[in-house]
C-alpha cells in the first residue's frame, strides 16, 4: 500500500491495482480452456483449430479445414477405446471432453469413415 493525499490534504490507504488474469476459464464448468484443438485426417499432418470463446469448437470451422467432416474422436488414455467427441444439441459445436481439449490429437469423423466402418462390421 502508498499513501495518497487528497485534494483537501488529507493522508488516505491508497491500494495499487493488481492486474487480473483475462484468458477465458472455459465455459464456466471447470474445463480447461485452450485456444487450439490438435486435430488430424488419415491423409494429412495434425492441424491445431481454433476454438471460440466458449471454448467449444465450431462444426464450421472443423468443416472448413476438413470438409465433410461429421465429428472427432480420440484415444480413450484409460482404456484405450476410442471416445467420440459430444456435439452440442444444435448440432454446430462440439464440446470438450471433461478434461479439456489439451494432450490429445482428435480424429476427424466423415460420412465416409462411417460408411467405411459398416462395411467393415459388414464383412465380419
């Protein structure tokens, strides 16, 4: 604390601004909050996407760097199953996984890849 003196003369506490953190917490449930989701296709390097300030990723943005893209998944570190990514009720976000976006590369999921899956399970 300093010491300020008012227009009348008077001594008072003065306190010094302390300056707060900005960076967005996530959206308020105790995830973490990352600027960039690590994502990547069979046929090209991890690319890292941006998230919005809700630190959901948008459906648009993952389309746009990989078009037809429906949604991720990544490896399940416990079990080592793969985890699809939860898409918002609107259909437009995904969200993140409860332990946030961070130290996971996501795999983008398209039509194709599902279709590819069927016939896959098809065959067994």
């Amino acid at each position: 604390m300093s010491e300020l003196i008012n227009s009348a003369g008077e001594k008072g506490a003065h306190i010094k601004a302390v300056e707060m953190d900005t960076e967005p917490l996530g959206n308020g449930n105790g995830i973490p909050f990352s600027e960039f989701v690590v994502v990547s296709d069979s046929k090209s390097d991890p690319m890292e996407l941006p998230t919005a300030q809700d630190n959901s990723l948008s459906m648009a943005t993952l389309q746009g760097a990989y078009p037809g893209a429906t949604g991720m998944k990544y490896k399940n570190p416990k079990t080592g199953a793969l985890r699809a990514v939860e898409v918002d009720s609107s259909g437009t976000k995904l969200l993140p996984p409860l332990d946030g976006w961070d130290d996971k590369v996501f795999m983008v999921i398209t039509s194709n890849t599902r279709a590819e899956r069927g016939l896959e399970i098809s065959c067994l």
